[in-house]
C-alpha cells in the first residue's frame, strides 16, 4: 500500500513540476510579449493590439498551470492562529481537511470550468478581442489546472498516509521521500 | 444583519485553518447553492476574473523583486541609507527606514521589503547596541511601507475590484507613503534620544564614503525611478510599467551585476508563478463571493442602512475603519480587499466619498493588518528571519500600531494628503 502511495505521489510531483514549468514559461513569455508590444508601438509605431488579449490568457495560464504546485510546496495560505494551539493529533486533522478541501475545489473547478468549456464549444464562441480565437481553448484551463489542483492536494493526503509531511520542501528533488 | 451573519462565519471558517483560497470557495459556493439551489456560470465567472490583462502587473512586480533579490542588486541598498543616516541618533532605524521606503518603491509587497532589508538591518542594529525589541519593531513597521508606497499589489487589486485608475491611486500613495515614513524616522529619533535604550551615536560617514556607498546602490535607487517616471510620464500603463521594471531588474542583474544564473532566472519565475497562484486563487473565490453577496442584495441593503442611520462620509469611513482594523488582526491584506470592497463600493458612490481617497485609507489600515497581532504577515516574518519570540516582536512593533493608527486619522481628517498629488499631476497633465 505505502509503495502504491508513494507512486502516486511521485506521478503528481511530476505533473505538478510540468505545471509549475508551464505556469513560468507562460509569465516569461507575458514579459517578453508585454516589451515587445512597448518596443513595436514606441520605436516602430506599430501598436501590437493582439498582445493584451494573449497576455490575458497567459495570466490564467499561470495560475491555473502553478497552483498545483503551490499546493505541493504549502504555498498557499492559511489562518493558522487557532490550529497552532492545537494538539499534535488535531493539527495533523486540520491539515488532512485543508488538503481535502483543496482538492474538492479543485473538482470544483474541473466540474464547472468543463461545463464552461463544454458550452462555449457548443455554440461556437469566439474571442471578442483581436485574436478571435474559439474560447473553448484558453477556457480549458480551468479544468486542467483544477485536476492538477486535485491531483496535487490528494498527493499530501497520500504523503501523510504514508507517513511524511504532507507538504515538499521548495525546489525538492524528486524524491518522495523529501521532507520526511 | 445578513452582513454580520456572513462576514462571522467566513471569519470562523478561516480561523479553522483551511487553506484561504479553499475556505473562501467553498463557503462562496455552499451560499450560492444555498441561495440558488444550484452553481449557475461559476466557470465564467473565476476564468473571466483572472484572464485580466490589468492583473498581470502583479506577477510582474514579483517577477521584478524576485530578480533584484536574487541578482543581490538591492543588497548594497541599506548601506548607502547607513552612510547618510548613521550618525543621527537612532540613525541605523532611520536607515532602516529608509531603505524600507525605497524597496518599497521597487517591490510592492511589505512581506518582501520586511525579509530584504530585515535581513540586513536587524544583525546590524542588534551589533550596535540596538534593543532586539526596537530593531523587529522599526522593520515590522518600516516594511509595512511596501504596500502604500508604489508600486502596492494591495492597490492593484482594489484597483481592479473598484474600477478605480490604479495610475492615481499609486500617485496617491506617495505622500502618505513619504509621511510616515518621516513619522517612523522621527519616532527612532525620539526613542533613541528619550527611550529607555540608548544606543551609541555612530560616527558620521565621510563624503567619500557616502559616495562609494550611492554608487554602489545606483542600480537600486535607479529602477524606481524608471518604473514610476514611466507610469506617471504616460509612456508606460500600469502593467508595461511592471514588465519595463522587470525587465531592467533582469538586465541589472544578469548583465551589470552578474549575479543571476539562469537558474536563478527560472526560479524567480517559477516562485513569482506560484506566488500569483496563491493570490489569483484567492481573488477567483473572493469573487464568487462577491457574486453571491451582490445577489443576496448585501452591497444594497447596507447603501439602504447607511441611508437610514444618516451616516455622513466620516462616521461611514470610521465605521468602516473599525471593521477593517478588527478583521485586520485575522485575516491577511488580499482577503480584505476582496471580502470588503464589493460591499462598501455602493455606498462610497452613494456618499460621494472618493474611491482614490477610500483605496489610500484602506491601504493604510491593510497596513496596521500586517502588523497586528494574531495574525500579521510581517509578525511572521521577523519571526522566521530572526528566530525572535513572537511576544517580543509583537512588543517591538507596537509603537508603530499607534503611529500607523495617527496616520489613518491623520488621512482621514485631511483627505488632501492623499488626493493633492494626483489632482495636481492631473492638473499638471
């Protein structure tokens, strides 16, 4: 059972770093748009109007595609002043509820942005902006970044039942082992 | 009633230690199924929220501290504050101030102004004979500064959420930013001269040592120089401001410095990514909670309630402050401005209360939030970069509760010192 779970949790290490990987390049890549766009409209006088609505996309991008890993690393807060004073035993429960309800957001997530996703498809909806792309396409990643979410939170449940913290170290191998 | 019904429970679901962006969600979404009996348009409305391109300055200015911190380009910042402030009494908390007040011009966040020049000045004053005490208090309350001083992350998003021009809300911040600033050096002054602990004046730094100290921080005082000149020249919007900022951070760094890898590059990326998820995960559920407040009609029946009661724009703003102070002391900034701003919007509109001036006086509260105990991100910090016990923090940074709390009154009484500058720049304009 411990080898089962420890797979899993080294399978969601993984996919949780491709997003966190995803989630930066979108955030360079928004930079280098965004300079381009200011460098086209002062030096060339070419105002590059489609930058906007991409950079829009890229910035739901980064937070769909990082969360996961955020959840990973205990990134995300929480208001810990009672929980602090809790005994051992209790904090451990907390933590275990925190992790369940992040992963039922992130169902949440996967549920209502597929049902977006599903809609938007179905009537052919396109982008009002300059690029008029289908929006079905950006519109995916909720879904995406809500199952990585899931995955992620329900890989600190497997880590706690198998004994560890339930949270990795920041820049951890890919050992789950790590922060025993 | 249905308000106060509400805004408890949300506070007694976070106060059980869920993560905040979860227990905001699924209280948000147990209201509106409560409400509607069903989850109607939830995946519109958090993809609509976050594919904002005014938001994206905010993982940019991130972006853009992350490179100054890990490209050591701020490290030489406090030093050229401590050659021209040193041999004031209490001249390493002036310091110390000081270099809070030009980070926070660079970061836009008080937690990252806090570590910065924490980490710096706190062994450094302790060295000279400091009071532990005095020295987490003047960075606890110093570093509150990143958040009033543009660029501000907290006034982005109130931008955002308000739909005020976030240009003439940074403009805003500058002189209550610069006022308390000069109320916090002064404090250090009087406390060193007057207070219990006396420290040793130092001796005044020599021209040329001044000098090489300047030079070598040239890079740290020039960046917000560019960033906030572009913005409030017009040659930059907000978030071009930010990606212009970043990149000449990369530039400084790699280029001048030599101190960013590539990767440092990737990591400030990746850190700055999960930051932003942090915070946007919070912003999309605050906003279906928005979203159910408006359709219980909460937002209207409290227009309707001040309406009734005869509150004029100072006893609403009192008000307010109050409720903002108490929750300040359990939840963190960004909840607040979410939780807050949709509901108190109508009935700034109602009493003619400018949204700029409203966004300064919450800032300046946001402010005391960071710093008041239990729960106060910069508590924490100093905390985990000094091993220090949080009693003794939570003592070193009173003095600076009641200095924040004489500013709030002080903007309050005088609402000019925050709107007199963007109206002249305006003017100018």
């Amino acid at each position: 059972m411990r080898r089962f779970l420890l797979g899993f949790v080294q399978a969601a290490g993984l996919l949780t770093r491709i997003g966190s990987a995803a989630g930066a390049l979108s955030l360079l890549l928004s930079l280098g748009l965004i300079s381009y766009s200011v460098v086209a409209r002062y030096v060339f006088n070419m105002p590059q109007t489609w930058v906007d609505e991409l950079v829009g996309y890229l910035l739901v991008a980064v937070v769909m595609a990082a969360a996961a890993d955020a959840q990973r690393v205990g990134e995300h807060i929480s208001v810990d002043v009672l929980v602090e004073r809790l005994p051992q035993g209790a904090r451990k429960t907390v933590t275990a509820a925190g992790l369940a309800a992040s992963a039922a957001v992130g169902g949440f997530l996967v549920s209502e942005g597929w049902a977006m996703v599903a809609f938007s498809r179905r009537v052919g909806e396109i982008s009002t902006g300059h690029l008029e792309v289908p929006m079905f396409w950006p519109q995916l990643l909720v879904p995406v970044g809500g199952a990585l979410l899931a995955v992620a939170a329900l890989a600190g449940l497997a880590r706690m039942a198998a004994g560890l913290v339930p949270f990795e170290p920041h820049e951890s191998s890919a050992d789950p082992e790590a922060g025993r | 009633m249905k308000l106060a019904l509400i805004l408890g429970g949300l506070v007694a679901v976070l106060l059980g230690g869920l993560p905040v962006f979860a227990a905001l969600g699924l209280f948000a979404g147990g209201l509106l199924y409560g409400v509607e009996g069903k989850l109607v348009n939830v995946g519109e409305l958090i993809f609509g929220k976050l594919n904002t391109y005014l938001l994206v300055a905010i993982p940019l200015f991130t972006l853009m501290a992350n490179f100054m911190v890990r490209g050591k380009v701020v490290d030489d910042l406090y030093g050229a504050t401590n050659a021209l402030v040193r041999h004031l009494p209490g001249g390493l908390g002036v310091a110390t101030v000081a270099a809070c007040t030009v980070f926070a011009a660079i970061s836009g966040s008080s937690v990252a102004t806090a570590i910065t020049v924490g980490a710096a000045a706190i062994p450094q004053m302790i060295r000279h004979g400091y009071n532990p005490r005095v020295a987490y208090g003047v960075v606890g309350g110093g570093g509150t500064l990143g958040i009033l001083i543009p660029p501000s992350g907290p006034m982005v998003l109130f931008g955002i959420v308000s739909d005020t021009s976030i240009g003439a809300l940074f403009i805003a911040g500058i002189v209550p930013g610069l006022l308390l600033a000069a109320i916090f050096a002064l404090w250090c002054m009087a406390d060193a001269r007057f207070g219990r602990y006396r420290p040793a004046v130092l001796p005044r730094a020599t021209v040329a040592e001044m000098m090489s100290a300047l030079r070598k921080a040239f890079w740290s005082l020039a960046l917000p120089v560019l960033v906030l000149g572009g913005m409030y020249l017009g040659v930059f919007t907000v978030t071009e401001a930010a990606a212009a900022g970043a990149l000449a951070a990369l530039i400084v760094a790699a280029v001048i410095y030599r101190n960013l890898t590539l990767r440092d590059i990737w990591e400030s990326a990746t850190a700055a990514a999960r930051t932003s998820a942090m915070l946007f995960l919070i912003l999309a559920a605050a906003a279906l909670l928005g979203h159910v407040m408006t359709k219980m009609r909460i937002p209207a029946e409290l227009v309707e309630l001040v309406t009734r009661l005869g509150l004029n724009q100072i006893e609403f703003l009192l008000a307010v402050m109050a409720v903002i102070f108490v929750l300040g002391m359990f939840l963190e900034t960004i909840s607040i401005i979410l939780i807050t701003t949709p509901v108190v919007l109508p009935v700034l509109t109602a009493l003619n209360i400018d949204p700029v001036w409203y966004g300064i006086l919450l800032t300046v509260n946001l402010e005391l939030a960071l710093i008041t105990p239990p729960v106060g991100m910069n508590l924490y910090t100093i905390k985990a970069i000094t091993r220090a016990p949080m009693a003794e923090v939570i003592l070193g940074v009173m003095p600076y509760v009641a200095l924040l709390l004489a500013g709030l009154g002080l903007v309050l009484a005088f609402p000019q010192i925050a709107l007199w500058l963007p109206a002249t720049m305006m003017n100018l304009g």
